[in-house]
C-alpha cells in the first residue's frame, strides 16, 4: 500500500503556496467543513514542501 504525500497548492491569484486538504465525509457530518485549507506565506517550493509536511 502506497501513501500520496501531501503537496502544497499554488494559489493562481496570490502566487504564494497553500495547504489544501479534504476531511473525510464521516467527520463533515459534525459540522466540519469539507477541506482544511491555508496559506503556507512563501513562494518558495522547496519551503512551501517543508511547511506542509510540518502541519500534517
């Protein structure tokens, strides 16, 4: 079994990179919004990488 690394997502209009992720449907029933989502301040890719490791 394989796991996907989360990856840090470009924001088109800022140029700076984000932390996007989905919440299982399971936990969206207790009032969870459906993804968890925020800017990681750099446009550096290699940084935006280690941040987003960091968070999860």
């Amino acid at each position: 079994m394989s796991f996907r690394m989360i990856e840090p997502w470009v924001n088109p209009r800022s140029k700076f990179y984000w932390f996007r992720r989905r919440v299982p449907a399971k936990y969206r029933q207790f009032g969870m919004p459906s993804e968890i989502k925020f800017s990681l301040e750099t446009t550096d890719r290699d940084e935006a990488v280690l941040r987003c490791q960091e968070r999860t």
